[in-house]
C-alpha cells in the first residue's frame, strides 16, 4: 500500500500539470504485465486507485472537471492528462474493457463518460486478491482438505501434474464421488500455492451473450488471484452453456462430471477417479470410525465391500455411532442396538440421497418366511444372498476378478412368472435379508427419442446406485429385451444400441440387478444368457395357496374361525390374495368385527370381477353361503 500511495503522488502531478516525480513501481505494474497493458493503460489503473483511494482526489478531479459533482475521473480527463493518452485504449477489444478491468458509466460521450476501477482489480492493487461481489455470490473458494483418501489422493496427484505440465488445458474429472473430485482438485492446487473457486454448471446463463460476460469476470478475477475454476457439471442438464463457457473462458478449467462432457474447441484431458478394492477402503474405514471399529470385525469388512467409502460417509458413520451406540469402553446395555446395526444403517442412509431423485425406493418390512415358494426356488435365492454378501471376498481377496478381466461381474437376475406370483415381494426378501435398499425403476422414463440421452440417463442412475450400493429392479424387462427382429430404420438400430448398453451396466454394476417379466418366452435367448441366475414363479397350486393364507394376515389382525383349506381353493395368485386378505381387513374393521370367512368371500368376489371372473362351483365347495 505504500508503493501505491508513493506513486499517487505522481498521479496528483500529473492532474495538476506540473513537474512530476518519475513514477515509483507499485502492484499496477503487476497488473499491467499480467493483462498486456502499455504505460497509458496502467496510468489509467493508477488513476482509477488514485480516485477511489486517496481522500483529496475527489476535490481535486471536481476542479479540473469545473464541477464539484463530478468527482470520478472521465476519459477524457485520462486523455488529456496522463502520459502517453491514446484513444485505442479505450476500444472495447483493447485490453481494459476486453477483460472488464475498469467500469465505464456510458450514459454520456466516450470523451466525457466517468470511468471506475473494477471491485476486484482495487482488491488487487492493494495487495489483497480476491472474487468481485458478483462472482463471490455465486462461486465459493474450496478449502484445501486436510487429508484425502487414497482414490482422491491418486486423483489429485494427477491433477497436479497437468495443472504444472498443461496449464492451458481444460480438465475433466470423471467417476463418482462429486466432493471428492473437488477436493482433489482443491488439494492439487494448494500443493502450487494457488486457489481454486468452485460453481455448479447449473447456474450458468443459457444467452450466450450473458455467459460471455460472465466468462469474462471470470477470466479477470481468475488472472488477478492466480486462481483456477472447478465447474460440477454432474446435474447440467444441457451441455452447450458449459461448452461455451469453457471456449471464451481462457484460464484453468476443472470440469467434474460422471462422464466427459463435450466442450466446444476447449482442449481437454480426462482423468478418472481411481475405483478402490474392498481392501484398500478398509484402513479408511478403521481410522474414521475409531474407538468403535473393533466392536465392529466383520461389519467393517462388509461395509468396505459395499458402500465406496469417501470421508465424509465415513464420518457420518463415526457421528451417528457416538451419538446413538453405547461406549466402547462400558458393557453394552440388554436390549440396546447392536454396534453393528447402528453402523450399517447409517452407512446406508447417508449413501441414499443421490437415489432418491432417480428411482422409487420400495420400503417393506417383508421378512423370509412371507414368502412361499417350492424349496428350490429358496435355494436359488440363498444362492443369490450368498454372492451379493461374499463378492469383495471372492472376487478380490480370491482372485476371481482378475482370472474373470473383461467379462461382466455383476449380479444380474431374472425373475418371471404371472403378475402376483411373489417375484416383487423376492426382491423386497432379498433386500431385507441383505440390509440394502431396494429401488423399482421405470425403464420408460429413462429411454428417450433423443440419442445419447438413454445412455446418459442410465449411466446416472448406475453411478448413484454404486454410491448407495442399491438393489436395482427393473420391471417389464421383455419391454426392452424382448425378441431383435429385422433392423429395417436408424431408431431400430439406435434401441438395439440401448439395450446393449444397459446390459453392459448391468454386467459391470457391483450390486444386485433384478429383471422381472410375466412372459419370460418374450425374452430374446441372447439376453437370457448373460442372466446369472434365473427364477421362474409359477402360479401357486392349492397347498401353497393355503400356506399363503397361513401366512397372509399380521399377527395384530383380530382373527375369527378360518378354514384355510377352502380358502386356498380360491385360485388366486399371491399378490391377489393380499388384495383380498387387506380388503377384508377393511370390511371387518368398519363393522366393529374379527376378520372371518364371510368377509373373505365378499372381498373375493370384488376381486374377481376386476378381472371379470366369477367365482366357480368348484372354488365354493364346501362354503357356508
């Protein structure tokens, strides 16, 4: 600050005409090698600080303008009066206005227009560098962390690299993990002592002519405090704002999506968040958790192999665990939760959110013995439980993963059979016994007519449900795999390509995919046999149903004298006779009355009359009517 006051010296002799003092160096000189200026350009800095700063300029600029209400330096004034004025630094391409240095008010003549110093580039002449108001309101600086894990720390070793190597170059940062590409990013850039600020792609404007200006703010204010940009792009709905943001921009640009993003003529490179094993999560695990990790051998284990670990979860799971389970060094209280418990669940609920805008979370308290199914069936659903829980032990502690490179390791499976025949209520079973949550998806409103946008679509909700470790079911799969007939138009060609790649996601996708169909005959062999495992349901036969009923009614339902045996001749699917048990339900609590077999009998012919059945002679055999 002294150097600037020593040289507003000789600014106030130049205003007043006479001899003045050669012009000591001081922070515009900074600048004006920084943006290309000449010594006119600079003086006009000089000028600009002088007006702002200095409690005597007013008075005086006031005079030599012969108007005491006009205390801001015009251009004309700059023209006459400092060394050197020339007119082609006033130019809208030349340097001051091009990068947006200096505020010209041009409600008068350019000569006589009164002209300011820009917030940021005052910040900087007094040494002290930082975002105009504008730009601090809708980016933030990123706080270098103070520790990484180990993918983020890889990642960030990368960056460092090209931000050194490649200056110029526009980076992307692809993978999962949101935060932790920033963090990365903020990390790489404080081992080069430089700043990095940070927005969301979804704040930018789409008139080109405001992402312009706003690219131009950016490149001034990045310039002055040696900083670089990290723009999220994970929810950017379209791209073209971004990509143009990125060409005009002109300074160090980190871009972090799910998958590299197009950016017009900007050059970029792309680096990818290295996936961690089961293996090297656990440490992180273990130091995050702390004094509860060793009450929790074999859950961390689980954990790691489930849920890609990142601080901040792994903190949450500390936090929870201090507030909710007894203390590791006193005797656990009878009945108090389990450790174990109280860590996975946490673990599942802050790795949920990123779901819950993609998919439909089934919640349900269905346990295994809801389900009645013939005993091979049950085997092959222990099957299904046993690789979902033992995959990080199989594939990577044994090796399999490396001997089976190139080929799919996700779990997939088909469940078909006739609508009510338990296949929804299996992956309700599978999800509970496994302690995962269990989304239904819409494949319908992820395929678009728009190409590249399923894909998109579908890359977005694999990369969130690897976060959440979700159980993903899709329902109609013969929708989309059904039987390829002849490619006879573009759109053909286009679905096909579709459904190879969310087979293909599938395949790689390390948790638990469910495809459901009632017509498994409709499904083209070739996508039969990239299935793991397959389950048919077939419509239950008499002595399932009465297992059914058995089973069917909660144990706080009021019960009167039921005759299961003539129930099951009712030939109803399961998930018709939980419509009939529930619709009974609500018959005999209007009448004050235990559920019995005449509130069955009524809820049962509703039932079938939505189908446009009536009930047979042989179904009411035996009936009291």
């Amino acid at each position: 600050m002294q150097a600037l006051a020593a040289a507003f010296k000789t600014v106030a002799g130049w205003l007043d005409g006479g001899v003045t003092a050669s012009l000591p160096p001081s922070g515009a000189d900074d600048v004006a090698s920084l943006f290309g200026l000449d010594r006119f350009e600079r003086n006009m800095l000089l000028l600009g600080a002088y007006a702002a700063l200095d409690p005597d300029a007013g008075a005086r600029i006031a005079v030599l303008h012969g108007d005491p209400a006009r205390t801001a330096p015009s251009l004309g004034l700059a023209l006459v009066k400092l060394p050197g004025g020339h007119w082609s630094a006033l130019a809208p391409g030349a340097p001051l206005r091009r990068h947006g240095l200096i505020h010209i008010d041009g409600r008068e003549g350019l000569g006589s227009a009164p002209f300011a110093l820009a917030e940021a580039v005052l910040l900087a002449l007094v040494g002290a560098p930082s975002l105009s108001e504008e730009l601090a309101l809708l980016g933030r600086h990123v706080a270098p962390p103070t520790d990484l894990s180990p993918s983020r720390q890889r990642l960030s070793d990368a960056v460092a690299l090209r931000v050194v190597g490649e200056p110029d170059t526009t980076l992307q940062l692809c993978g999962a993990d949101p935060l932790g590409k920033e963090q990365a990013a903020a990390a790489a850039l404080a081992t080069i002592g430089r700043p990095l600020f940070a927005i969301s792609a979804a704040i930018l404007p789409a008139a080109p002519a405001d992402i312009a200006r706003l690219a131009q703010l950016w490149r001034r204010d990045l310039m002055l405090t040696g900083g670089a940009l990290f723009v999220d792009a994970e929810r950017a709905s379209d791209p073209a704002p971004l990509a143009l943001f990125a060409t005009l921009l002109g300074q160090p640009l980190i871009v972090g999506a799910s998958d590299a993003v197009t950016l017009g003529q900007a050059p970029t490179v792309r680096l990818d968040m290295p996936r961690l094993t089961a293996k090297e999560q656990l440490p992180l695990w273990r130091d995050r958790l702390g004094p509860y990790a060793r009450q929790l051998n074999g859950t961390i284990e689980r954990l790691a192999g489930h849920f890609p670990v990142s601080p901040e979860l792994a903190d949450s799971v500390a936090a929870e665990l201090a507030l909710l389970a007894p203390d590791p060094a006193a005797k656990a209280k009878k009945g108090a939760p389990k450790v174990d418990d109280i860590a996975w669940d946490a673990a599942r609920r802050f790795a949920r959110p990123r779901m819950e805008d993609l998919a439909r979370r089934i919640d349900s308290e269905a346990q295994w013995n809801d389900l009645v199914l013939p005993p091979a069936q049950k085997d092959v659903l222990r099957a299904i439980m046993a690789q979902v829980r033992n995959r990080p032990t199989v594939y990577e502690n044994w090796g399999f993963a490396k001997r089976s490179a190139g080929r799919g390791l996700g779990i997939s499976v088909l469940f078909s059979g006739p609508s009510g025949a338990g296949k929804t209520l299996a992956g309700e079973i599978l999800g509970a016994e496994l302690g995962l949550d269990v989304y239904r998806i819409d494949l319908s409103s992820m395929m678009s007519k728009w190409i590249g946008e399923t894909e998109k679509n579908l890359r977005r909700l694999f990369d969130a449900a690897e976060e959440g470790a979700a159980i993903l079911q899709f329902d109609e799969a013969d929708a989309l795999f059904g039987k390829r007939g002849e490619i006879n138009e573009s759109r053909d060609r286009h679905a096909n390509i579709e459904v190879s790649y969310l087979l293909q996601r599938i395949e790689e996708y390390r948790g638990l995919s469910i495809l459901t169909t009632n017509f498994r005959s409709n499904i083209d062999p070739a996508f039969l046999r990239r299935i793991r495992f397959i389950i048919d349901f077939d419509f239950p036969v008499q002595g399932e149903r009465a297992e059914i009923w058995r089973r069917i009614f909660p144990e706080l339902t009021p019960k009167g004298a039921l005759d299961f045996e003539r129930l099951s001749q009712l030939n109803l699917s399961g998930g018709s006779i939980r419509n009939v048990a529930m619709g009974a339900a609500f018959a005999a609590a209007d009448r004050r009355q235990k559920v019995g077999m005449a509130h069955i009998l009524a809820a049962a012919r509703l039932e079938y009359e939505k189908s446009g059945r009536s009930l047979t002679s042989a179904e009411l055999k035996g009936w009291l009517l």
